[in-house]
C-alpha cells in the first residue's frame, strides 16, 4: 500500500518493484480515512507492546509484535467509527480551503 506521494517514482523503487513481481503496488486516495485507523493500530502496538521494552534481538522484538497480534486477533473487537461520513468530508473540504487559500 502506497499513499500518492512520490516515493514510489524514485528510480531504485521502481527498480525494485519491477525485480519483485509479487508485490502488488495500491495507491491509496489522499487523506484516504481508513489510513487513520492503521496508524492508531500501529499506536496502539507501540504504546502496548513495544514502549519501554527491552529486546536483545529483532527476533525477540518480532515474538512481542506477533505475541501481541495474536492477543488482539483472539479478542476480535473491530474499531468503531465515531465520525458520520458528513462530518469526515466537512472536514476534509475546510482542510482543502485552507490549504488554496493559503496558496494564494
């Protein structure tokens, strides 16, 4: 998965992408709501998991992340939206004004 920034044009990505058929590229659309939600689960691994923690090794920094995966996949509670879709595109058309307008 890829936002829509540039990255992806640089000459070694594109030169590595086209070495690893199997990755599948996915623009993903600017200011894409969803994305919030994989970035609070990435928080909520760092604030639970990994914060403080003392790993000697990647490998035992990787059984932490796994072990905590596990844990959250057995529990199976879904994030609940709290923003009504009008309200998430209110938002989004006040953050796109004010970025024109400053552009001015």
């Amino acid at each position: 998965m890829m936002d829509n920034y540039a990255t992806h044009k640089h000459p070694k990505v594109k030169s590595w992408l086209a070495a690893n058929p199997r990755i599948i590229v996915h623009f993903t659309p600017t200011s894409g709501s969803w994305l919030n939600l994989v970035e609070v689960w990435f928080g909520i691994i760092e604030r639970q998991a990994i914060r403080r923690g003392v790993f000697p090794s990647v490998r035992d920094l990787m059984i932490k992340i796994r072990a905590f995966i596990d844990g959250w996949n057995r529990r199976k509670h879904p994030f609940i939206w709290t923003k009504t879709p009008d309200e998430i595109l209110t938002k989004i058309s006040r953050k796109r004004n004010r970025t024109s307008s400053a552009n001015h």
